[in-house]
C-alpha cells in the first residue's frame, strides 16, 4: 500500500511560525481564482483532518514498545498540531472572504468523530496510514518540481514549504504504527488508500466548486 521509505532523520518540531496571511490577497495563487480555490479547499481539510490523525495514532499508542517509535509519535503529534494551527488562521482569512469555511468544518469534523467513535482502531489507523502517504507524496511533487508552485505568493508558498518538509519528515511514521502493532489487514489497508483517495480528490473539487460560485 505504502511507497514505503526507511525512516531516516527524526521529525523536527517547528512551532510559533508567522506566515503573514492577513498580508495575502484574495488569489494568492497568480491571481488564479481556480488554482487559488483548488488549494483553498486541500487547506481546509488539514485542521480537523490533522486532529484525526493525532487521535488515530494516539488510540494505539500504549501498544507500542519501542522508544525510538515512541519519540517519533511525540514528534508527529507535536508536528500535526502545529499544522493545525497554521491552516486554521489561513481558514480565518477564506472565513474573512466569505467563504462557507464553518459548513465545511463542522461537516468534516463530524465525519471524523463518527468514524473515530463507531469504527475500529484498526479502521482508522489505516485511513491515517493512507492519507499520510497521499499528503507526503504531494508534498514530494510539490518541491521536487518546484514549478508546481512557483506562481503562488510568497507567503503561502513559505506554509505549504514547510507543511511538506513536516509531512515528509514523518511520512513513515503512522504507517509504522499500523505496521508494528495495528494488527490491520492487507484488504483493509488497500481499501483504506483507495477510499481515501477518492474522497480527498472528490471532496476537494466540491469544495472548491463551492467556493468559486
């Protein structure tokens, strides 16, 4: 399921960053409102969607046995909650543009509590494992072809610059967790990377579809 990779340098936990968003205009991404939506609606998904994961992890983690896999946990939820908060202020900025940021929110945030709530830990560590895998390779095609986003203005270049670094430095990290003690089986774990792919591409083109009428 995971194109997997050895772990090789220690999460770094990067915290109290100002990316000036209140400086950003309306079309950040070269005054695209179609590019500048498309990301919009991939940004709003990342505050509640990193809490879920926090949550997935944390659910298995007095399974876990080794320290070095313990310490990298630490780190990944220290590095998802930061992620949160950055993408919550640039959710205040579309807030402040008049988009339907809180329908959003507190429909996905739902999701995440029924599903943390009535499906197993099982279920749920493999949708992190899957999502994390899809962001982390975002994040590698973003800033190995560094055209993808050379239009976008400065200061959100500098947020999804770092967001990558982050999610490519514990991109192993809930795959692990699932590996080593989540008990997952294989079927489970290919469905969850499909069902997660599809929901992520589907739910971000509606979004965006939203926001742009």
């Amino acid at each position: 399921m995971n194109a997997y990779v050895k772990h090789q340098v220690d999460p770094v936990v990067r915290s109290n960053l100002d990316f000036r968003l209140h400086e950003v205009p309306r079309f950040w991404f070269d005054n695209d409102p179609f590019r500048t939506r498309m990301f919009d609606a991939l940004s709003l998904t990342f505050p509640v969607g990193e809490r879920y994961f926090i949550q997935s992890v944390r659910a298995l983690r007095d399974k876990i046995t080794d320290p070095d896999l313990q310490q990298r946990v630490t780190d990944f939820i220290r590095q998802e909650a930061q992620h949160g908060i950055a993408h919550d202020k640039m959710n205040e900025e579309m807030l402040h543009q008049g988009m339907p940021v809180d329908q959003f929110v507190k429909f996905m945030g739902a999701h995440f509590e029924h599903i943390l709530k009535h499906r197993s830990k099982q279920y749920n560590i493999a949708m992190t494992a899957a999502a994390e895998h899809l962001t982390a390779l975002m994040a590698e095609t973003f800033y190995s072809k560094q055209e993808t986003l050379a239009e976008v203005h400065p200061f959100v270049r500098a947020l999804f610059a770092w967001h990558s670094i982050e999610e490519m430095e514990h991109r192993d990290v809930a795959f692990d967790v699932m590996k080593e003690v989540g008990e997952v089986p294989e079927n489970l774990r290919k469905f969850a990377l499909a069902f997660v792919t599809l929901q992520m591409f589907g739910f971000t083109f509606y979004r965006a579809n939203v926001m742009l009428k």
